[in-house]
DNA sequence: ACTAACCTCC
DNA sequence: GGAGGTTAGT
C-alpha cells in the first residue's frame, strides 16, 4: 500500500512538464526515503535524476517498495487535470498494476481521481557517482533557460568556460558566433538574483544545446540553477525542488573537435563537427564514478527493491546523497 | 571605424521585427547624420526607409561613411538575443567584413557580444519625394493595425478615403463587404489616443492589405501612425522611433477598376482584380517625384557614400528630410 | 506541413 | 487566468 499525500501538488505538475519531454517512459521508485525517479532519454544521451524526500510530503506512506512504470507523457496529461492548489494524493497497492492521482481541491469542493496503468520497464538504474566538480555556478534559472534559448538560434552547441572572472557561454553557427559572459555576482537586492561560481580549477566543455533547452524546462521549479562542471565528466544541472529534494540533468560533454583528432580512427572527413557522446555508450557513468562506496549513513535507510529490477548497492547513491 | 551605442536597444529590436518581414538582405547606411537603411521588399512593390539619428544614440562614431550589407533574418535573431533592457552597440571595423552587435545588461553582470558576416547588396537606392499630401491622417497605431487586421479576414484590399468629416477603411470579398470610419477625434485624455486628420483635398486610394498588415509590424514601435495620402502617390505609412527618427513605408495604390477599363490594352477576363502595382516598374518612385531639388540645407549634411553603390543626389532626400 | 511556444484578448 | 490566434521552428 502506497499513499502519498502532496500539499503542493503544483510541484508535482511541474516536474512532470520538465521530465516528459526528455524520457518516454520510467519507473518511479518509492521506498521511505522518498519518491524518486531516474531515467535516460530516449537517445541514451541524458539523463535525469529525480528525488522527492518523504519529509515533504504531508502524509507519506510506503509499506513495501515500490517501482512504477509510468508513461510519462499521460501522467503529466494527468496532473494536468489538477488545479495549481490542489493537493495531491499518489495512491498504488502493492500487488496492483495501476496507480490513481487524487487532486482535491484547496475547498474540498472538488475532489478528482484519475487511475492509471503502469507499465513494465527495463530499468536501466546507473550509479551516479557523486563527484568532486573543477567548477559550480550558481545563478538565476531563467538566466540560464534565457542563455541557452538565445544561444541555440545561432550555433547547435554551446561552450560553457569557467573563470574566475565568471562564466562564458560560446557558440558559433552559419549566421555568426555569440559569446554570453555572466560576471559572478552576490551583490543583489534577491538572494536568487545571484550568480555565484565555486571554481576550484578553469573548465571548458562543449555540449549540445537541445538538451540544455530540454532542461531547462524545469527553469518554473526553482528561481536558481546549478551546473557542476568537470573535464570530461557529465555536467550536472540541477534545480531544487522547493521542501522536497531536486530535480538533476546529466549531459556528457561532447568531445572537443582537437580530442577528435587525436582519436586513432581514420576520418577522411574535413571540418568534421564535435559528435554526441552518449552518456552510456562511449562514457558510460558506471566506468568513471569514483571509487565510493555505499556511505556510513546509507546503513540504515531502506534500500529500493524494485519490482521489476533489483536494485544494487550503487544505485542507492542517487537517493540517499544530499 | 564604427560604434554606434545605444542605451534603449529595445528599440533596434522592434525595428528589425518590423522590416524582417518585408526584407531579406538591405544595406544599413551610416553616416554622420545617422543610421539608416532604405530597401524594396522583395516583390518590389513596397519600400521601407529607416532613420535613426545619430543625436539618438548614447556614443555616435563614425569614422567614415559605410554601408554594411546585412540579411535582416539573421540580424533579427542576434537582436532577439539581446534583453529589453540592455544596451545595444554596433561596432565595425572600416575594412571589415563583418558587424558586431554588443548587449550589456543594465547591471553589467552580462555583457555578449555577436559577430555577423557582412554581405555585399546591390542598393537600389530610390530618390524619394518629398511630396505634399491631399491628406494626412494621424491615429492610434494599434487601432490602424487592429483595422488591417480585421478587413484583411474579409477581402485582400483596403480602400481608404479621406473626407472633412473623417478616414473610412472598406473592403469587399467573397463573404461581403465592410466599412470603417474613424472620425477625427482631437479632445482625448491622451494625445496617444487622438485622431487628427488634414486634408486638403478629398482623397480615395486603393492598397493591398498583404502590405499594410506588414507594415502594422512596426505598432510597437509607436503609438500613433502617419498615413499621408495622394492620387497616383504611394502612400507613406510613417511610425516615429521616439528620439531618433523614424521608419516609414511606402506603397504604390492598385488602379481602381475604372482606371484599369480606361486602359487601352484589351483585356478579355470579366471580373479582373485591381492589378498590384510596383512601384518601380509601373510608377517609378522616381517618375512620380515633384521637381524637388535638393534643398540649402542639405549643402552641409554629409552625403552617404555607399561602399557598394554610390549614392546620386536625390538619395540624400531620405536622411535630411523631416 | 505540422507542432509548439508566445502573446493578446476575453 | 484561460483560450485562441499567430508565428516561428522542426
């Protein structure tokens, strides 16, 4: 038996309006830490990391764990159904193969509930590895969706540049280049108005724009974003989500057009452009997470099990941190 | 050398949204006078003059006359980068091939920078004539704009007539006919709001409303529109850009029906629409222009010296009038 | 040609 | 705040 009862279930709507975008299908896996989800997109490029903590629920219930398949496009048709007040209940049986989204409104004059069937899916849980970053910025959200818009009617990637100095977003395109500098600011009327960057060591990397204005789409979460930034790791770019926990993109860099050319293959191509580099296929997560191991504290939190794959130690990693 | 800044880049924005439409490639002329362009749209049938002064600009240099071929597409897409706050420069080096447009944001915390290849544009710089007018009407622009719009859902052109008592837009088609007749309205709460007509003389002419709803694309650059008006003279369709200048569109009337029998050439078809009228082929702007000459005081305004074409005297009409 | 985002009007 | 239209991008 499965009830979760959410206050502020506009939250839940938004997350799902960044998330279905980006992955077809996923299994939403419920264990008493909290309502979690961790997906690739469609093209194995991603991926997203979800966590919503128990404490923010207002009534949180989870006898067993649980993993749900959902199609993600009709649950957020779904939520789409609740109103911005409404609060929201997420309500499953153990043995079940449906789940049912209860949306009450703030006067208890409407109550809805919409039933749906879960799926089965091949979970593709991945470590993620909790990583040390050469440089964190910090800064307004809509900045960041604003940036990564802009940038993407002139050129197909972006070079994101860390310096002291601040943060540097390139691109270049048919039509021209277009270089955005953010100066780190703290200095601002609103804490969420500021751009901090955290540099321990200068860092460049190339990614795709598409996915960064996917992202992006979680921009009405949170009013600031942080993306974490390592020579050849997966950026993160993440968005708290009020109360409750995060919602966390990866997106491996694409490999520098001098790095192709030091690969040993023969391309006879010239001006060849920087190719995707699918996060599992030619940098899987699992092969450069750090050695670190399951954590004192994990101990005595409750592993997933999920009901479709059985979870491993490493996969617990992405729910417990923080 | 040249950098032109400009602290309500808003304005630049607007301006591009409203000629991209019309024109693809043009040549922005700068001089001392200011900045300014002047192009056909691409069917040749309507023409575009752009002003903005260089009195208008925070920082105003330049060195020497230039003429940077820019295709306004991809310049609008640069500009749409641009927040509406920031400020705007254009820099270009004299011998370059390229432009850069810099935006600052009000607070200095970002500042982007966008290089633009130039292209090389055959001008067809028109003299333009500095006519009088049987009538001018001035008027709200969104309400202009909200007339094209509506009679352009009911036939394909507008003919507006001018009378004492006021400005009539009518058009007919398929479904029927519709007639609007604004009246001249001087005692508003707002000057924004009024509707001023001078009229010498009775006025009725004829246009194809494709043309005036694209004009209309220049509404948010001003809150009222000048539509000035003459037998067999294009009508001018005038926004002022606040402090600068101004941007002005000119199209060539269609022959009414009854001009059109009383041509000679036998034309079979029954029913025959007005025909659209170039300005260049059928009524050369040039064929209509009053016997102006250049006036005294343009002897010591420095004349556009096109890097691409070289401008003949009556091209300078277009920066030193008004 | 279709879809999605934006903007304006109700 | 919602709906519809328009426009831009795929």
């Amino acid at each position: 038996m499965l009830e979760l009862r959410l206050v502020q279930g506009s939250l839940l709507k938004k997350v799902l309006e960044s998330v279905k975008d980006l992955v077809n299908d996923a299994n939403f896996d419920c264990s008493a830490t909290g309502f979690s989800l961790q997906a690739m997109d469609s093209s194995h490029v991603a991926l997203v990391a979800l966590l919503l903590r128990s404490e923010g629920f207002e009534h949180y219930r989870c006898d067993r764990n649980l993993s749900m398949g959902m199609n993600l496009n009709n649950m957020a048709k779904m939520l789409k159904c609740a109103g911005n007040d409404d609060i929201v209940t997420i309500k499953a049986d153990d043995g079940g193969d449906t789940v049912t989204f209860m949306f009450e409104s703030p006067t208890q004059d409407k109550i809805a509930d919409f039933e749906m069937k879960l799926m089965d899916i091949d979970s593709e849980h991945l470590g993620i590895p909790e990583a040390e970053f050469q440089a964190i910025v910090r800064m307004p959200s809509a900045e960041f969706a604003r940036i990564c818009k802009d940038l993407s009617s002139i050129g197909d990637t972006v070079v994101i540049s860390v310096t002291k100095e601040g943060v540097k977003f390139s691109t270049r395109g048919d039509i021209g280049t277009a270089n955005i500098v953010c100066r780190q600011n703290t200095t601002v009327d609103k804490p969420e108005d500021a751009t901090v960057i955290e540099m321990q060591e200068p860092v460049s990397l190339t990614f795709a724009l598409r996915y960064m204005n996917s992202f992006t789409k979680a921009t009405p979460l949170s009013n600031q974003v942080t993306i974490s930034l390592s020579s050849e790791l997966p950026v993160v770019v993440e968005y708290k989500v009020a109360e409750m926990g995060y919602i966390r993109f990866y997106l491996a860099p694409k490999l520098e057009e001098d790095d192709i050319e030091n690969q040993a293959e023969a391309r006879p191509e010239v001006n060849k452009k920087p190719k995707e580099e699918p996060i599992v296929d030619a940098k899987p997560i699992s092969a450069i997470k750090p050695k670190l191991e399951v954590k004192a504290e994990d101990e005595n939190k409750p592993q997933i099990e999920s009901t479709t794959a059985v979870g491993s130690k490493e996969e617990i990693d992405l729910m417990d941190d923080e």
